[in-house]
C-alpha cells in the first residue's frame, strides 16, 4: 500500500521588517509581505516580543496587515521583537525569522512629576519632584537636568534614582535659567522619558545687592556735601 505524505514547506520569511515608532507603553513595527513568487503561500504572522522575565505571542491572521503595534508593554523596559509567517494546517510549519536578526527596542521610561522651584539665591537654584509612575513593572536608571541661559546650557545626570531634590549651584546673580527634568533608561538602546510634568522652569537667580554699612552711608554723604 502506498502512503501518501502531506507535507508543507517553510514559507518565505516577511521582509524589511522594522521599529516604526515607541513610546512608554507600545512599540510599533511595520514589515513587507513574504517573497510571494512560485505561489508561495501563508496563512497568518506569528510576532514573539520578550524581555528578561516574560514572554509573549500574537497571531495575526490578516495576510495583508503589515503593520501592528504592541500594547500594554512596561516603561523603560528593553523588548526583543521577532516576526515569521506560518503556513496553514495541517502540518504548520513556520519561516525564518524576519530579517537577520530579532530587533530590540526599549520603551521610554515614565516622566517624573510635579517639577517645581523650591529655593532661589543669588548662585543657586533649589528644585524637587516626585518619582515617575513605577506601575507595569516601570524602570529607569538616572535623571537628567538640563538648565540653560542665553548664551550657555549645562547638563547634571543624577544616578540616584530615589533622589527627588537637587540644588544648582555656581549660577550667575539675576540670570534668567530655563530648566528641564527627564529619565533616563538603562543601556542599552538608552531611551528619555517625555519632559517632567510642570516644567519646563524658567527662573532668575536674585540680584546682587551690596549691603553699605554705617560709616559707607557716612562717607557718602561727606562727598555728596562736599559737592
């Protein structure tokens, strides 16, 4: 008796597959259909996306979709993202991976909060905020400042991630500063939150007055009558 055997090829991989847009919570990817060339086929996308403790898989039976976004992902996380198409039943065989290589990408890290000016001197800035949302498993790795005048702009990263207060210091006397706040994510594919909430500040450090003592408002009087 002979047997016959039912039995599918790989299909061909999707091609150009790429990041088209993240954002905290979503990474967007688009891609080109498979090879479609001596009537190959397929029935559907297989995407797998993981990070370092989970990972997940969405079919997508729509043929002729070549984009889709990944939702609900946690902020500051680094994701790997790889494509394939699969063939149809029965016997469902699957094709290389789109592209050379899985693409990683890292959502943006959640903004800190409630950035506000606390202190102001003649040199110096005080400044504080709250954390960002550590909701979905959220991380970042630092803080960056930035606070600029007309013709000058200085950066402070701030490692110490549960720091919430920072003081600039060595400011010029009645200098107008703007100053902004954001996360910053690990490395690598290193990725910056959205602007703090609240800012960006402007603020101007205080005049510098001189303080006359008694005998300078004496001798100035002395000239004014000696005129």
């Amino acid at each position: 008796m002979n047997t016959v055997l039912n039995a599918h090829l790989d299909p061909n991989a999707p091609e150009d597959f790429e990041v088209t847009a993240f954002t905290t919570t979503t990474v967007s990817m688009s891609w080109n259909p498979p090879n479609g060339t001596n009537n190959a086929t397929f029935e559907k996308y297989r995407i797998t996306y993981f990070r370092a403790d989970d990972s997940q898989t969405v079919m997508m039976n729509e043929t002729s979709s070549t984009s889709f976004t990944l939702t609900g992902l946690s902020p500051g996380v680094q994701y790997t993202i790889s494509l394939f198409a699969v063939s149809d039943e029965p016997n469902v065989t699957v094709s290389e991976r789109a592209g050379d290589s899985a693409i990683t990408v890292r959502t943006k890290p959640n903004a800190p909060q409630s950035f506000s000016r606390e202190t102001v001197s003649t040199t110096t800035i005080g400044l504080s905020w709250t954390e960002p949302d550590s909701a979905y498993n959220a991380t970042f790795a630092k803080y960056r400042i930035t606070y600029s005048r007309a013709d000058d702009s200085q950066t402070v990263m701030m490692n110490e991630t549960t720091s919430t207060s920072f003081t600039l210091t060595g400011l010029s006397p009645g200098v107008l500063y703007t100053i902004r706040l954001v996360a910053v994510s690990h490395q690598p594919d290193e990725t910056v939150s959205a602007e703090a909430s609240g800012g960006p500040l402007t603020v101007r450090t205080s005049e510098f007055f001189r303080l006359y003592s008694t005998a300078d408002k004496s001798q100035a009087n002395l000239h004014g009558n000696s005129d």
